[in-house]
C-alpha cells in the first residue's frame, strides 16, 4: 500500500447529520482514532457533464495506513452519495504523544454500537 503509518481521510458528506453518523461508525469500529467535522463547505464540481455546486460537511479522519481499505469499504456502504469523495493523504511527521495516543485508540476491539 505504502510506506507511512499514519494517513488523514478526507471525506464529504452530504450534511451534518450525516457527516457525524460516518465519524461515530469509524470511532465504533476503531476506524479512526480521531474525526474532526468542519459544517456549510461550499463544494464546486463536475458531475455527470455538468458543473454542480452543493454545501457540504467535511470528514477529517485521523488514522493508520493499514486500515484505509476498510474504511473505505465501511464509508461507502452507509454513504448517501453515489461516488462519495474519500481521499487519503499521507502524514508525514507527527509528534511522539500523539502517535502514541493513536496507536492505543486503534486498538482493541471495536465498541459496540451505541443505540440511536
């Protein structure tokens, strides 16, 4: 896959509920170790032929390299969208503490579901 520990996921959504029901099944299934959401981003894009704009939420997901293709797999079965924009990037330098609290927040077993 590659060769860094850990990568931040950047994903929209479509709103904030939704934004926030993706970020609990990534803390749930120990996914993420962290999910910043940033609400009212204005989005321009090319869909289907033509140029659309929308309001979006955006998902900042902070985890491990090894678990992105579940991520991906998990994010795309409850994701409103048809192609929903999931986009990885590679960290390249974080502090010791915090690697620290990463690693021990992606471990273990996930949690169970929390009722709605």
């Amino acid at each position: 896959m590659n060769d860094f520990k850990y990568i931040m996921v950047f994903i929209t959504a479509a709103d904030n509920e939704e934004a926030r029901l993706i970020a609990k099944m990534l803390l749930e299934q120990k996914k993420a170790a962290c999910v910043s959401i940033m609400d009212g981003m204005n989005s321009a894009y090319w869909w289907k032929g033509a140029i659309e704009n929308a309001t979006e939420s955006l998902l900042m997901v902070k985890t491990q390299a090894r678990l992105l293709d579940d991520l991906i797999t998990a994010v795309t079965e409850i994701h409103s969208y048809e192609n929903p924009e999931i986009i990885a990037l590679p960290v390249f330098g974080v502090s010791d503490s915090y690697s620290e609290w990463l690693d021990e927040s992606l471990e273990g077993e996930p949690a169970e579901p929390a009722a709605p």
